[in-house]
C-alpha cells in the first residue's frame, strides 16, 4: 500500500480507505466503470486498472493515458443520455462519484444503463442524504451494505456487492 503515499486523498477526492479497500478487493487489471472522473480516482485506477470514466467537462476529457474517457454533458442535472448509449456492460467495480453539482440521484432513473448484478458498487459522499437514497435504493433492489467507510468520524462511502 505504499504506492497509495503518492496520491492526495480525501478533500473532495476519495479517501485512502476507500483506495486501500479497492487494492485488497478488486484485482490488478479488472475494470472499473467510473461515474464521475475525478483528479485523484481516476489518476489512482489508470495505474491498476482497465478504466472507463463518464467526465462532463470536456476539458478534463483525455487527462490520463489508459483511460476511456465517456464525454457526457449536464443535461437537466445528470449526464446526457446520448453519451450514455453504449456503456461497458463487463466490469468488476462501479463507482458513482459524479456528476458533480449535478444531481447524482438521477442515476436511479437510469439504472437500467449499468450492470449492477454481480460487481463492487461505490457510492462515494454517503454522508449527503441523495447519496444515501442511491445506497438505499440499491439495497432495496437486492444489493448488500459490505463496507460503511469513514474519514474520521464522519460516513464518507458505502461499498455494496
């Protein structure tokens, strides 16, 4: 977990326990499908993993090498749908960190766009109560609360299989 010493976690970022929990979870090489590109989580997967991140801003678009970037512009608070078409269905980890200062909830009203039977899902910012509503509503819909993470002593992201 050295390698984890290089990154700055936490802040608006994901939190190393996050990080250490994908490490010891996820094997080397498995891909991710990443709601949300982010500085520090997409950097961080680009070196362990086959990444496909959604970025809203096309300026972020193309930051790091080994990562397929999904453009999908903010239409009425989440990610425009015609970008969102033809998602990888094959992945070992979802995480739902995006949109940002969009309405991360709306994912719910298209669920049916992601795989989520038999992979990792991570809410990350579960301390918010939308997030919460992802989380629970993923529960209802059969999944299970694996890992309630924390950063101090504050809920920061839920892990759900």
């Amino acid at each position: 977990m050295d390698s984890l010493d290089k990154f700055s976690w936490g802040g608006s970022g994901m939190v190393r326990e996050c990080a250490e929990w994908i490490c010891e979870n996820v094997k080397e090489g498995a891909t991710v499908l990443e709601v949300g590109a982010g500085e520090v989580s997409t950097k961080f997967f680009s070196e362990r993993y086959k990444v496909h991140s959604i970025e809203q801003a096309s300026e972020w678009v193309g930051t790091y090498d080994n990562v397929n970037y999904i453009h999908a512009p903010l239409n009425d608070g989440w990610y425009s749908l015609e970008h969102l078409q033809n998602l990888p269905q094959d992945y070992d980890l979802l995480l739902i960190d995006g949109p940002v200062g969009g309405n991360r909830r709306k994912i719910l009203d298209h669920i049916d766009l992601f795989n989520i039977k038999n992979n990792f899902i991570i809410v990350d910012d579960t301390y918010r109560p939308l997030e919460r509503e992802i989380v629970n509503s993923l529960v209802a819909n059969g999944k299970e609360i694996i890992l309630e993470g924390k950063e101090g002593d504050n809920l920061q992201f839920t892990v759900l299989k």
